[in-house]
C-alpha cells in the first residue's frame, strides 16, 4: 500500500485548513475578537507546520495509487481534520471542552450544521463555520468522484462527467483538478447569493453563512438572522442554492459544457426531487391546515438534508409527525451532491426492480428487464442496494441504542441517529436541546456523522486483513 501518498495528500489538505486558519486569526483580531483569533492562530500553526512537514517528507512519494489508498485518506481525511479545525471553538469559549469543540468542527466539515455551543457566537466563528461548511460538502462530493466511484461505492447513480473523469491508477493525480472545478461552481454561485442578498439588505455575514449552507446543503446557527433573511428575495435566493446543492455535481459541469438546461429535466433523479418537493410541501399544507408557497423552501430545505430554516415560518419538526421528515431525510437527495442519506438514486433503482417484478408476476411469460436511465441493469445492482439500505438502517439502529442508553428518550434517540447518519443538523439537535449532554452521546453523534459522510460501507474494508495485506 501506498500510505506515503495518502500521507502527502493530507499534508495538502491540512496545510490548506491551517492557511485559512491563519487568515481567519488575522479577521478575528482585526474585529477585536481576540481570544478566536488565539484559536485560530493555534490551528494555524499546527495546521500548517504538520501539513508543511508531511508535504516537505513526502514530495518524491510514488504517484501510483488505487482504491485502496483512497479509501485510507477519506476515512483519515474526516477523522483527522476536525481535531486541526477544533482549536477556535474551543478557545472563543462558544464550547465549554475539547470534546465539544471537536464535535463543532465534525458537525460543520459533514455539512451537518448542529451545534452544542452558544447560540449567539462571534463573527468570526460564524465565518469559520461557513468554511468548514464549504470544504465539507467540496470534500465529500471530490471523495465520491474519487474514491467511492473507484471501489465501486456510489451507486449507478453516478454520472459520468469529462470533467469528472479519473484514472484509477492514479486516484490523487488528479484531485486537485476536481476540487478546483467544484469549489469554483459551488463557490462562485455562493459568492452570487450572498451578494444579491446582501444588497437587498441582509446582513453580509449573516448572507454568507446562509448561501454557503445553503449550497453545501448544511445547516446554520438558529436565531440570529435578521429580518431581511426571511424576505420573499432571499428566500427565492437559498431555495435555488439549495437545489443546487440537493442535484447532481455533473448535471451543473453538463451544462456549462452542453448550454442548455435540458439536462435538468431528462435526470432522474432531479425528477425524483422535485416530485419529493411536490408531495413533502402537500404534507404541510395538510397538517398546518393551509397553503403556504413557503413550505416549498422548507420542503426543499429537508430533501435536501440541510434542515435550515429558510422562510422564517413554522418549524417543520413542530408541522409534521416524528416518521415523515426523518424518512424524507434518511432518503435524502441525488448521488454526487453535497446532500447527506442514502440517496435517491438507490431508491430509484429499488422501484425500479419492484416494477419489473410486478410485470413478471402479471404476466407469466414476461421477459421485463431492470431498466436505470435508460440502461439494462443486472441484479448485482440491486443486490448492492440492498446492502446499502441494511447498513443504513443497522447504523442508524445501532446509533439509536447507544443514544437511548444515556437516558435519551427512544424516540429522541433514533431521531437524533437518523440526522447524524443522514448529516441533517436539526434532527441531531433534538438529542442536545433541553438535554445534559453527555460526552458519550457526543462520540456516539459524531462518529455516526462521519459514517454518513462517508456513507457506511466504506468503512467495512478497512476491518478487511485482505485489505491491509495486499
């Protein structure tokens, strides 16, 4: 195995959080916020001289690498960054240990957006959310491109992209090239959103926060936007960013390069979506007992595993009983987006298979064939999904029980593992709000947040001896 070049790609990656840890200490004391800025000065140094160090050690490592190397550095990649990124949280005092900072830095880096601190926290702290933010949902889509697609991980829902296409003998000698191209999609039209809101009179850093969480389908800080962030503007705003985010990272490449948004309507998966937006937006009206043109936002907001509260109007947890949300978000939205769950393309190929069993029983000499956009699938397809959906829901059983042992409510507790598992901020929130919190329930949430990131499987191989022998 190749680890010298798993270890040189994190140097690249942590010497890239240390960098911006160190323009964030420069903000921070610029504000006056001077015990950030000591944080982020921490994580800067450590950032960057461990980085440095294994870049510099490392430089003539071997370029050749597979699935297995990857696999090594996504698994490394979200448990030993939150620990360089923790330091601000920590040292702002927004949380009261380490443990508490270390589970910020995990919530935000998943896109989970849950937060055990301070509602009301520094400027600077609420920027450096948005960036963990940021480069979580670049990192998890780059990590499926990469290494899920090369072990076979994500899915058949996964399209193919000449700007998304990677040798597999090289896994790494191209990333950089792939993250360049999604941060500066996802970027750009972040930077558009929270300009336009800011003009029409959002605070800045408040349309910031928002238009990043927004894209990377994440969750922000509750109470503490302003009046102008529920204007009918900004909602239209974060509804686009958040559809950006819920579709397909290649469906946006597609159309720079086909110039035409055709593309959108003939995807299945978008279709999917929307007809989730359609029917979770009917729910509300339903149990609210009125029609709201805002409870699409708000429908949106959850397909897309991102919770945030975009309208200003009612909570949807408080609207709809415990199963509808929690199984629209354990769902969650299409393969390759910065969205957490298990994605709608595996479900897709579910019915997919279903249909095709109903015509076999319909008619007893029925040659009907798996069919998935457009393409004959074999069954081995449907036999990966349904591998997928029991890890899902074994790990969310699994989380579930270990929350309820610390004395959390059962429904609480299973709640809480389906938006840890699914990276959804708001349903994590209901194992924290109103609850002592223990260091346990902590771990236990912050492990099931990462295996959603990297979703479930791709943990199983490293248990393999195969694995470590080859």
């Amino acid at each position: 195995m190749n680890v010298s070049s798993v270890l040189k790609q994190l140097g690249l990656m942590i010497t890239l959080i240390g960098g911006c840890a160190l323009l964030n200490s420069l903000f921070a004391t610029l504000i006056g916020e001077n015990d950030s800025a000591r944080g982020f000065l921490l994580s800067g140094v450590l950032g960057c001289f461990l980085g440095a160090s294994l870049i510099i050690l490392l430089w003539d490592a071997p370029k050749k690498t597979g699935a297995r190397e990857g696999l090594l550095f996504v698994v490394s990649f979200w448990f030993l960054i939150p620990i360089i990124a923790a330091p601000p949280f920590w040292a702002s005092n927004v949380v009261e240990t380490w443990l508490h900072a270390s589970f910020e830095a995990v919530s935000n880096l998943t896109t989970t957006g849950s937060s055990i601190g301070q509602e009301i926290q520094p400027i600077s702290i609420r920027v450096w959310r948005a960036f963990l933010q940021f480069i979580g949902g670049v990192s998890g889509v780059v990590m499926a491109v990469v290494v899920l697609a090369a072990l076979n991980l994500s899915g058949p829902g996964v399209h193919r992209s000449h700007l998304l296409t990677l040798p597999k003998e090289d896994l790494f000698g191209k990333i950089g090239r792939v993250s360049l191209t999604i941060s500066i999609v996802y970027g750009a039209l972040a930077i558009i959103g929270a300009l336009a809101m800011a003009a029409s009179g959002v605070e800045l850093i408040d349309a910031l926060t928002r238009s990043v969480a927004a894209i990377s389908t994440s969750n922000v800080l509750p109470n503490v936007a302003g009046a102008y962030a529920y204007s009918p503007f900004s909602v239209i705003i974060l509804t686009i960013l958040l559809f950006v985010g819920a579709t397909n990272i290649a469906l946006h490449a597609d159309i720079l390069r086909q110039n035409s948004w055709k593309v959108y309507i003939k995807d299945s998966e978008t279709q999917i979506l929307l007809l989730g937006v359609v029917v979770f937006t009917g729910l509300l009206c339903v149990f609210s007992q009125r029609v709201d043109l805002r409870f699409v936002s708000e429908a949106l907001s959850f397909i897309s595993t991102s919770g945030m509260d975009v309208s200003g109007t009612e909570k949807v947890l408080d609207l709809l009983p415990q199963p509808i949300p929690d199984l629209f978000v354990f769902v969650g939205a299409a393969a390759l987006s910065t969205a957490g769950g298990l994605k709608m393309t595996r479900v897709l190929v579910l019915l997919s298979r279903a249909f095709a069993e109903f015509k076999r029983l319909a008619f007893d000499h029925s040659t009907a064939e798996l069919r998935f956009q457009g393409r004959a699938r074999t069954d081995n397809i449907v036999v990966g999904v349904w591998v997928y959906l029991i890890a899902y829901l074994g790990a969310c059983i699994l989380i579930g029980i270990l929350l309820s042992l610390t004395g959390l409510d059962l429904e609480l507790a299973f709640r809480s593992a389906i938006g840890s598992i699914s990276n959804t901020g708001p349903l994590v929130d209901v194992a924290f709000i109103d609850q002592d919190v223990s260091n346990f329930s902590i771990i236990v949430v912050s492990i099931g947040c990462i295996l959603g990131r990297i979703e479930v499987l791709a943990l199983a191989p490293l248990f393999s001896g195969d694995f470590w022998r080859k």
